[in-house]
C-alpha cells in the first residue's frame, strides 16, 4: 500500500512500520517515552496507526500481542527516563540549547509534574513532548520510586494500550476502511502540527527576548551615551 508522501518520512507513520515492522514501532515507542532524543517522534500516530493495520490486515502480528509490547516498551522507556534523571539530576537544567535539546521543554515538563504530581506521569502520556521529559524530571526530582513504578503501569498501559485500540476499533468503521490512505495522510498531518506548534512557539518566545535585548544594546550604542552625559551635565 502506498500512501500520499506528506512531510518527511519519518513522520509518516505508515512508512515507518512498513519498512521497520513491529521492531521499529516498539524502538520508537520506546524512545518517545524517556529518551531526550525522542520527543519529536509520532508516538501517537504509530500506535494508532499500528491498530488500524491490523484491523484491515496489513499487520499481521496479533492485536492482543502488539498492545502487550507496546505497553512494555512504553513502561520501559520512562523507566529509562527515571534513571537517567536520578543520574543527571540538576546538571540537566543548566545544559546548553542545541537543535535537538530545549531547556524550554524542561521547564513544561517541570512545571507540569509539580502542578499535577505522581499522576502527571500517566496525564503526560498523552501530551506529545512533555511526555518524553516528564520521566525524566520524575528521577531529578528523586520521585518514591514504588509510586513511579505504579504510576508508570498505569500510564503506559493506558496510553500504549488505548491509542492502539482506538486505532484497531476505527479500522472497522466503514468509511475509515474505505479511505484507509486518506485517514493515514490525516495522522501525518496531526503528528505534524504539534511539533509546528511548539516551533513557532519557541520562535516568537526567541523574538520577543531578543527585541529587549536588542534594545538595551541600542541603549549602550555611542551615541546613546553621550546623551546621557550631557543630560548629567
């Protein structure tokens, strides 16, 4: 089956699991879930996607198998992000920008675990970007780590399970199985307009941060200067 290219092809979820099969949707899954790397990946599109395969028999692993390693490899990434957070600790938050690291989202994800606490670990799981961070501000908090755990089942089982299963549930919908190539350009363009967003975003904060500093260094410009010489004069 081919699909109508839109965007890279690592955001088309259909062409990811059909050149990397389940291994790839569990790799990326997992990723997504508490590696730094992986808060730009569709995690929500592959899964969804992933249960809409198999419900029109393009995937042929068993849908009862697949939400089961899904749900591992979910539970297993934020795991993961924990640890890594206890490792780091605050060191985190005085690392440098780089294209693939945003201090910005550090902060969201902070912010989000302290306003909703232990349970911002399975609200997370369904908020593309803070949800790859939230693990990992759990460790550099130093979360009581049998409540991450809990909280951790229960939100990558929730998220993994459920998405996949809206997707299998969907696939038997008439339309969606008549329009199969259409519904999954659709995914792709979901999967697109957070990542837009959160660009966007980052770029107006960037502009309107840059304007007062322009300005401040307009204010120390030579000419600027003399005029508040001569007004002390």
């Amino acid at each position: 089956m081919t699909t109508l290219a839109l965007g890279p092809s690592w955001m088309d979820p259909d062409y990811l699991i059909s050149t990397f099969g389940v291994a790839g949707l569990l790799v990326i899954v997992f990723a997504e879930s508490g590696l730094l790397i992986g808060f730009f990946l569709p995690g929500d599109s592959l899964l969804f996607t992933s249960g809409l395969l198999v419900t029109t028999g393009k995937l042929g692993t068993p849908l009862w198998l697949l939400c089961v390693l899904v749900a591992i490899a979910a539970v297993a990434g934020d795991q993961v992000g924990y640890l890594f957070g206890r490792k780091v600790g605050p060191s985190l938050f005085r690392r440098p920008d780089s294209k693939l690291f945003k201090q910005e989202n550090v902060e969201k994800a902070h912010d989000f675990f302290e306003k909703y606490g232990p349970k911002s670990l399975v609200l997370a799981r369904f908020v593309p970007i803070v949800r790859t961070f939230t693990p990992i501000i759990a460790g550099v908090s130093r979360m009581n780590y049998r409540s991450f755990v809990i909280f951790n089942l229960i939100g990558g089982t929730l998220w993994g399970v459920g998405v996949t299963l809206l997707g299998a549930g969907l696939g038997k919908v008439a339309f969606v199985n008549a329009h199969i190539e259409l519904i999954l350009v659709a995914i792709v363009l979901v999967s697109v307009v957070p990542i837009a967003i959160e660009y966007l975003r980052s770029r107006g904060k960037a502009n309107r941060e840059g304007a007062p500093a322009a300005d401040a260094r307009d204010g120390e410009a030579p000419g600027g200067t003399q005029r508040r010489r001569h007004a002390k004069r």
